[in-house]
C-alpha cells in the first residue's frame, strides 16, 4: 500500500513508491508463491514415520467430510506417510506457484486439468503403465482429456456435468415447458420472472462467456480439431453470441446474485427458478426442494443438440518430484486399485459421477430420480476439455463474449480478434 | 514564507552521522552505516532490484510455466511485441486511464473538503477526524466483500437495491452488467471511502501550518472570508501538499488491483493492467515471459507519467522567496 506510514513528501519517499509498484509488478510471481504457500499450509500432522514422505494436494471441496475422507485416504496408505494440502481460494494460482517450488514444498500428487504447457515443461509425468488393466474401463472423453501426443498423463477422480437445475411447480405454474431449445429458454425465463424471483440463474461473472463452449459444441463443431487446427465457424459463433446477447438484455437472467453458479444457494433460495449448477450441489438442491428438483441438459442454439460440460477433476503426478515412483504407487492404489475409496469419495458428500464405468451401473445414488437422468444427459450431450485449449484461448472467446454480449461491439471484429489470438498460440504451440 | 509541509528530519535508514566520532573510531561510523543500511539494501536488492531484472531477463524468452527458461527459448523482442498488439492488454490501459480520471480529482476534491471542514470544527474535533480517518486502517478486500456482498448486490436484500426499492425502482445488478456502468460507482466509492481519511490528515496538517496573520491582513484589506481568502490564500499556500497528494493519489490508482480483482474478477470490461498481468503470469496461463513484458511495459508507462506530472506541477521544487 502506497499511502500507509509514507507522510513525508521527499523525493526519497516518492522514488520509494514508485519502486514498491514496480516491485509489486516484477515480484509478482516470487512473491504470491510464496504468500500462496504460506497460506496453504495444513497438514494432518503426520509425516515423521518412516519411510517416504508424499504430499498431496486437493482444492477445497465443499462438500462437508471431504478432507476428512481425503485424510482416511492417506492414512491409509502403507507404503509412504502421505500428508493432505488442502487449497483453499484460488488453486490454480496456489498449484501453479507450487509447481515451480522447490523439493519439501511441492506437491509430488496433485489434482488439477491437464494442459499441454504442464507436459511441455516438463511439470507432469505420464501415468500409461498406470491404467494396465482398466482402460476400457474409462471413457473415452475421460481419456482424451487426459491425453497428451498419445500419452495419458492423468487420472480421472470424478466426474461433474454440468446442467440447469429447475423447480417443476414453479414451471408447471406458469404452463411452460422444460426448455429444450434457446428460444424455449429465454420465452421460458421471461415468463417465470416475476418481481422476486428471476426466470435463470448462469453466473454472475461467466453468464455470458461460459455459453461460448455450449454454442460451439451444440452446432456439433469443437474447439480445435484433431490436428489443432481451429475447429468453430463464425457463423455459429456469431448467430449464438447474439442470442446469448439477446437473453441478456431480456431482464430475466439473475446478474449480481451473492454467490457464483458453482453454489446453489440462488435456487435454494428462490432467487431464480432455473439454474445452472453441478451434479455436486445435488443432494443439497434436494434437501432444500425435496421432489420439487429436475434438470435438463443446456438447450441447444439453432437447432443445434442440447449440450452437457462434464467437468471435473484428475490427479497427476508432479515429474520434478523427487520421489515419482512412490507418488506412481500411491496415485494408482487410491485411485485405480482401491474401488471403494473411489466410490466414498464420488457418492458419500457431494454427488460425482465415478469415472470407471462399472461402478457406475453399482452405484445405487446415480440409479434413480434427477441423478441418473444426470448421468444419462452426461453420457448422451456431454463434452469435455481439450489439453491444447490453452488459458490463453479461453481468454480470448470470454473476452470476445463479454464484448459482444454486454458492450455490444461488432461480433465480427470480435470473432476475428480472437481467432486471430487463438492462432497466435496456436502457432506459437504447434507452429 | 515557509509553509510547505515539507519535513525536515532526515529520511530513516540513511543514518546521518551522529555526533562526529574520534578519528580512531571511524570504523565505527561505517559499521553503524551499514547497521543501519544493510537491512534495508538487502530487502530492497532481494524484493526489488533481483526480481526486476530478472523480470526483464523473462521477458525476453518463451517462459511458460518456469522461471529459468532454457536457452533455445530466446524469443528476442517477440513478447514485447505480441504485448502491444494485445487489444485487452491496451484495453486494461484504457480502464486504468477512466479509473484515474474518476478517482483521482473526486480523491483531491473530498478529501481535501473534508480538511477545510473538520479544520473549523470546533466540536468533538479528535472524534470526527477518527471517524474519516478510520476507514483507511480497512483493507481493499475487506471493503470489497462488504461492497459487494452487501451492499451493492444485484438481488432484491442488497443495500443500495433496497433503497431503489423504496422509490419503486428496479434492481441493478451493479457490478455484472457494463451499460449502464454502474460498476464504476462501485468501484470509486469503495476507493474513496478508504483513502479520502489519509490525503485528509496531511491537508489538515497543511491548513494548520498556514499561518494566521495571513487571513488577518486579508481580511484587514478588505477580503471577504470564504471564497476570497480560499482562492487567494487557503489554495496558494496549500500549493506544495496538494501537489504531493496529488502524486501520491495518482500512484495509488496505479496500484489497483485488490478491490478489481475482488469485486469484478476477470472481466474484459473492467480489467487494470495489474489484474490483466495477474492473469497472464499466474493463474493457469503461467506466460511469465509474456507477462514479465507486460509488466516492464507498464512500469515505463508509470514512470513516465510520474516524471511527467512532477515536471509539469513542480513536484518537490523548493518554494520561491
């Protein structure tokens, strides 16, 4: 902070702050790793056994019992002392920033999204000798987004679609129909909104960039191609945005709620009738509306199919770790042998789809009611992440959302200024 | 007529030698030197001179994910240029320069109001002055979450909705929506409510130096109190501390990071340089060469329009006499 304690007018006081910003800019990522570090550290209070010590990172989950659940896991385990980080903020930043740390305060297992800048500098190893025996047991977009130049590279813990969440007597009050296109959704919307209660809840930050993905796969194109070549057309692009636009304009989305759509607290409590969340928030939509709970996949844009994002979460294996072998050797016995740690850790909080197909047909809180309707439109509409689509091209689309959307700018000039920045990486990746 | 609010003790730290020591013991002035320098060297070489040049020696490689880039990673001049034809990183120049524009002359103008006015309080004087004072001691991301959380949330129980509410209006969802950019409000008021206590204090302690023989002569040739002495004395012999606050405002806002980030997050239409930069280095982009331009870019940018203002407004000039 520039102002505290500096009373005096000096130019020594002066060229003082101008260093504190430069420092605050250059420092940047010394310093936040270090405050990410120091914020971050929690262990179970293990660790001087003998043996090999692991250290093991989790994002904060919000599901009550998870760390506990994440701390048995480890305890567990025989053949190493295993002590949980659990991230709570930002993880990204925390994870990144602990990537690039030394021996002792990296992690060596950590859950995250595979991108290809992680393998190319050499940050994760791959895990193919790992899935001997279970690879068909995966499905293929859990194995693709985990794939790097044909290596598998991570391992999928748990899936979570994402979806819209709706109260039906709200819908059936009304004589509207779950909606299956866009038009639906926004007739829909702005008939449900009433002075108190909004018709849809998308996000408060992203309720306009995060419907990019669902533009582009539901006109059945993708984000790069196979050859990583840029897989989406204008025409789709521009036609969705504008609707997207139009529904903002509309009055009936819910913008400012207190919190992000990744917590159902704005349908818990009547902000809106229909919101998109998680499969995770499933069990505490349904403590709140009891029967009163569906979903329906994101109806699509122009005609297009309804789409599904199968979020989620994978664990790797930190290369630069000076005990790969063992974290080899744990990540495989929590996460491919140990079925019923996977099945607790999926079923027994929140609600997560289990990776590993045939725990899925024995999973007796996927088999019925909102559910399994989640993961069958999970299976039929679902996409999910592409390695190669980098922070940078997602910047780009949510850039070109947010301007075409709320700023109104000329969605040509917005499409072909980021295409033009997808490109750039493109090139500057593969080129 | 000396009246700037320019101290005179010496800068700490410098340690200026105290009672001149036996020839003998000059070991000892050097050792005190150092005493008394060394710490504040060492932080300033660790925290400060190390990081940015190590910043520039980023900035010219291909570093993603790694800060000791390998040689064949060399990418010339490259990130500076890809920097420049970045329309979001020119944009969070933009958004910077409207935030300036807004926040700092209502900072000088408030907190310099507030001065004159608790100046000729009379009552319970020390309790006003805490009270504008005592916002500063928040911290940008406390203020942020109150803001945002409670009272200018976008849903029928927030604050400044509710008070819409009672004159029949709808809710604004004032931080999400960018036409009308209503965010901005939030934003500045934010900004104000915190730092208008402390630019207040040092032109309290100004006004207080003006002596008041001054008012008196004015007033003895015919000068009306009130806007007369305040344009013709009050502002003029306030010259040199509001120059510095001015500066001092202006340095502020190049900082902004804490309530953006807090409040907007990773919008296009509400994003500084610093949280644009934040984005590119940290985070998942982890474009640490890319983002080690960028930084370099903007402390040029700052360092310019610092020296820049100081020329034109006579920062730190000695008072004619």
């Amino acid at each position: 902070m520039v102002a505290s304690g500096n009373t005096r007018f000096s130019k020594n006081a002066l060229a003082a702050t101008a260093l504190n910003r430069r420092r605050m800019l250059a420092l940047g990522g010394l310093t936040a790793g270090a405050g990410a570090l120091a914020a971050c550290g929690s262990n179970t209070g293990r660790g001087d056994g003998d043996g090999v010590n692991l250290s093991q990172w989790y994002h904060q989950y919000g599901e009550a019992g998870t760390q506990q659940a994440a701390e048995k896991y480890a305890a567990a385990y025989e053949d190493a002392n295993v002590t949980i980080n659990w991230v709570p903020g930002d993880y990204d930043t925390a994870l990144s920033s602990g990537l690039l740390a030394g021996e002792g305060e990296a992690p060596d297992v950590f859950e995250s999204h595979l991108n290809r800048s992680m393998v190319e500098s050499g940050q994760v190893v791959a895990l193919d000798d790992l899935y001997e025996g279970v690879l068909d047991d995966f499905t293929e977009g859990d194995l693709a987004r985990n794939t790097i130049d044909g290596k598998l590279y991570g391992i999928r813990m748990i899936d979570d679609p994402q979806f819209l969440y709706y109260r039906p007597s709200l819908l059936e009050a009304k004589g509207v129909e779950p909606p299956t296109t866009f038009e639906d959704l926004m007739a829909g919307s702005a008939e449900l909104t009433t002075g108190d209660v909004k018709g849809l809840f998308l996000g408060n930050d992203d309720s306009a960039t995060k419907l990019f993905q669902p533009i582009v796969f539901s006109a059945g194109q993708t984000l790069l191609t196979e050859d990583n070549q840029i897989g989406f057309d204008k025409d789709a692009v521009i036609a969705g945005a504008l609707q997207v636009k139009e529904l903002h304009e509309s009055g009936s989305l819910l913008i400012g709620a207190p919190t992000e759509a990744w917590d159902p607290t704005s349908i818990i409590q009547e902000l809106c009738a229909i919101q998109w969340c998680g499969l995770w928030a499933m069990p505490q939509i349904i403590e709140a509306h009891g029967e009163d709970v569906a979903i329906i996949p994101f109806p699509g844009f122009g005609g297009g199919t309804p789409t599904v994002f199968n979020g989620g979460w994978s664990t790797f294996v930190n290369a630069k770790s000076p005990h790969v072998e063992e974290a080899k050797a744990f990540t495989k016995w929590l996460w491919i042998d140990h079925e019923e740690f996977i099945q607790d850790w999926c079923l027994s909080y929140g609600f997560h789809i289990p990776p590993r197909l045939s725990m899925r047909e024995s999973a007796e809180a996927l088999a019925d009611g909102p559910a399994a309707e989640a993961v069958r439109i999970s299976e039929e509409y679902g996409w999910a992440e592409n390695p190669n689509w980098t922070p940078t091209m997602e910047t780009a689309v949510d850039d070109m959302m947010t301007n075409i959307v709320l700023e109104g700018n000329d969605p040509e000039a917005e499409f072909d200024n980021a295409v033009g920045t997808i490109q750039t990486e493109l090139d500057s990746i593969f080129g | 007529m000396a009246v700037s609010a320019e101290p005179a003790a010496p800068e700490a730290g410098t340690g200026g030698p105290a009672p001149r020591p036996p020839r003998s013991g000059r070991w000892r002035t050097t050792l005190a030197f150092w005493y008394f320098v060394g710490p504040f060297l060492a932080g300033l070489m660790i925290f400060t001179f190390i990081p940015v040049l190590w910043s520039a020696y980023l900035s010219f490689f291909e570093a993603r994910n790694t800060v000791t880039p390998a040689a064949e990673d060399y990418v010339g001049f490259d990130n500076y240029v890809r920097m420049f034809q970045d329309d979001a990183f020119r944009d969070s120049l933009v958004t910077f320069t409207v935030f300036a524009a807004f926040v700092v002359p209502l900072t000088f103008a408030s907190s310099l109001g507030l001065a004159l006015m608790l100046n000729r309080v009379r009552l319970a004087r020390a309790f006003f002055r805490s009270v504008f004072f005592l916002p500063f001691a928040c911290s940008y991301v406390v203020a942020s979450l109150v803001w945002k959380m409670s009272i200018f949330n976008g849903v029928r129980y927030g604050m400044a909705n509710s008070i819409l509410d009672l004159f029949g209006l709808e809710d604004v969802p004032w931080l999400f929506d960018p036409s009308p950019p209503w965010y901005w409000l939030v934003i500045v008021t934010l900004r104000l409510w915190i730092q208008c206590g402390f630019y207040m204090i040092l032109f309290i302690a100004a006004l207080q130096q003006i002596p008041e023989q001054l008012y008196e002569a004015a007033y003895v040739d015919g000068a009306k109190p009130g806007r007369q002495t305040f344009w013709h004395i009050t502002l003029p012999q306030l010259r040199f501390s509001a120059v510095a606050v001015l500066m001092l405002i202006l340095i502020a806002a190049y900082q902004a990071f804490d309530e953006f980030i807090n409040l907007i997050g990773n919008q296009a239409y509400a994003r500084p340089p610093l949280v644009y930069l934040y984005y590119t280095s940290l985070g998942t982009q982890q474009d640490l060469g890319l983002g080690s331009a960028g930084a370099l870019i903007l402390a040029l940018i700052i360092a310019i329009v610092t020296l820049a203002q100081g020329k034109i407004l006579g920062f730190g000039k000695t008072e004619e006499r």
